[in-house]
C-alpha cells in the first residue's frame, strides 16, 4: 500500500492549534487553518464561522498539488509559497515540511511582509509536532480505534 | 490516506470516482448531494469548464455514522474524465482510500471505458498503489439507455477480478448508494485489515 494514514493525537493537536492561534494574533490574522495535503483540515483558528472550512481545505489542497504538478513540469522540487491578493482578502499558503500546508487569510489590518515573517516561525514550530506525529503514530496500539472496528460496526453503519 | 484525529474523534476517508468521459461520475456525486440529510452533507463543489465538463475535480463531503465512538467522513472527489486531463487526474489519486470506477454502458464507448480502466491502472501505480489491492468497485452506468452492452460482457471486460460491481442509473439515482455502500465497507475493512496485519 502508499502511505499510511495521518493520525492526530490530542496533546499535538493542542499544540498545533496553539500554534495556530499565536500565528493569527502575531500576524494580526482574520483566519488561520492547517491541511494535509490530501485536503482534510486538520486545524483552525479565527473567525471561520462563516467560512466553509471543509471545502476551503479541498480547493486548497487542489491548488497546492496542481502548483505542485507545475513544478514537477518546470524540474523544481516545489513551490512552497503561494499568495493570493483580493480587493478585501488576501490568501497566504505554505507547505510545512512538505507534508502540510499553513494557510493564512488576512486583510488591510495586516501585511505580506508581517504573514511571511510570522509564517516562517509558525512552521518550525509545527514542524516539529508533526516530527512527534510522526514518531508516535508508529507506536504499537497507536491505530487501536482501526484495530478494534468490528464486521458488526460497519454493517451498522448503513443501518441507522 | 485516511486521517485520524483522536481529539475531534473523527476517522476521515478519500473516495474517487474515476472513468471515461461523460460517463456519468458528477451525476453519481450531485444525485448522491440531492439525496443526502443536509446535517450529512457540505456544500459541493464543481471546478467545471462552462460547458458543464469537469475541468479539475469535484468535491462532496459527506458523513456517516459513528464507528468506535468516531465520526466517520467521506470526501468524494470525481476526476475530469476528458483523456487530455491526465496531469490532473494523477493529482486527485493522491491519498485515496477507494476507488469508484464508473463504466459507460453504451456499447460505442467499450473502447473509452478500456482506455480509461488501464489509465486508472496505471496512474494509480504512479502514487505507488496497485489497483487490485486497493478498495475498489465497479458501477455499469446507463443501464436506461438504448444501444447498451450486456452486464456480463462489460463484466468480462472491465471486471476481471470480479470485485463488487452495480448496474446504475445515476440520473434516477438507481445503484447509485448500493456503490457509494459497498466502497465504504471495503475502505473500512482495509483500514482493520492493514492495522491487524501490522500490528500482529
């Protein structure tokens, strides 16, 4: 099989979303989350009640594996950093590590230069939670909610 | 690849409609979006040209019930089935748990369904996966309209190793859940299965 499965658990995902909010507040941020890049959103931070987060996490997702394919045309490894600018919003997203992606949504109350600044501390920092991730997940009993579904569970699963 | 997020108690999952084009994998997503509970659903979204062809992917993401006292979600995604959109289907095999290959019935588009099958065969090994070790299932699409092949014909075509396979409607929606059903479980099987393996 390809690659296994991401899996987040709670102490990183307290620390993941610290970062996020320290991230929003230090960068003067309407909106702060994090994708993996298979497009599930794996965190947070901000005024997202009116954002369609989930699909906002798929489109983005989209975006950084077509950039992605552009590189790949061009021979570069990636391009890690992209920016978006709108009348109102503005999009800054980054690939972490190669394996997530920051997104930061930010508007006249901030800067390019600000986000870039604050952008490049946040992925250190969440490079190393995903280092632990990483780490932990490999653990016996670490995927003990997949090792305990039952035939019964699945079943179950159409009948409700 | 599925994600597991033991905070937020979610077991999230990647299924992707593939097949040659105008085969009918958006219908099967929008009748599947139609006929949803809204608290089940999010909002779906298409990257179409304007003449309503998929340029990069759909998008709908759906949640079922509750497994171990995790939520479970699937992210549908279709693929532009257009044959010059390649670069763009490899991409969106990226992650995935399980695969929907929609067929068209009709007999003129044998050739495109093969053309499209050995695509998928082949793109799918560029991500490192094999196609016969994967979650995947096979729907016969268009079973309403004239001029279509025998089940057993596109069977003996398409469905070589006999996995689960649907004759479908997505128009009217006939086949359409007993599909989406049947690669969910697979996925989840999968899912025990490479734990249970792994960890004995």
């Amino acid at each position: 099989m390809a690659a296994p499965e991401t899996v987040i658990f709670e102490e990183e995902f307290a620390r993941i979303n610290l970062v996020c909010d320290r991230l929003r507040s230090d960068a003067n941020a309407q909106v702060v989350f994090i994708v993996d890049k298979n497009g599930q959103l794996i965190a947070a931070s901000g005024e997202t009640e009116h954002l369609d987060t989930t699909s906002l996490a798929s489109l983005t997702a989209g975006n950084v594996a077509a950039t992605g394919g552009i590189a790949k045309l061009l021979k570069e490894k990636e391009f890690a950093t992209q920016f978006h600018e709108g009348e109102v919003s503005n999009i800054h997203i980054q690939i972490v590590g190669q394996r997530v992606i920051l997104v930061v949504i930010f508007d006249q109350r901030s800067s390019l230069g600000l986000v870039r600044l604050r952008v490049r501390k946040a992925s250190d920092e969440l490079n190393k939670v995903f280092d632990t991730l990483v780490a932990k997940a490999q653990q016996p009993g670490a995927m003990k909610v997949l090792e305990e579904i039952t035939d019964e569970d699945i079943e179950n699963l159409f009948n409700e | 690849m599925s994600f597991i997020n033991y905070s937020s108690r979610e077991i999230n999952c990647k299924i992707v409609y593939y097949g040659p084009g105008l085969c009918g994998k958006t219908t099967n997503l929008k009748y599947i979006f139609g006929n949803t509970a809204p608290d089940a659903k999010g909002k779906m979204i298409s990257l179409a040209t304007e003449t309503d062809r998929t340029l990069f992917f759909d998008f709908l993401p759906l949640s079922l019930g509750e497994i171990q006292g995790f939520k479970t979600r699937f992210h549908l995604y279709t693929v532009p089935g257009q044959v010059f959109y390649n670069a763009s289907r490899k991409l969106i095999l990226k992650g995935v748990d399980g695969v929907v290959y929609v067929a068209d019935s009709q007999i003129d588009r044998m050739e495109a369904n093969i053309e499209s099958l050995d695509n998928l065969r082949e793109n799918l090994a560029d991500q490192g996966y094999d196609l016969d070790r994967i979650p995947y299932v096979v729907q016969y699409n268009k079973r309403d309209l004239p001029d279509i092949a025998p089940v057993d014909e596109m069977r003996a075509l398409l469905n070589l190793n006999g996995v689960p396979d649907f004759e479908a409607e997505a128009t009217t929606g006939r086949g359409v859940f007993a599909t989406l059903k049947a690669i969910a479980k697979l996925v989840f099987m999968e899912l025990k299965r490479s734990r249970t393996s792994s960890s004995t």
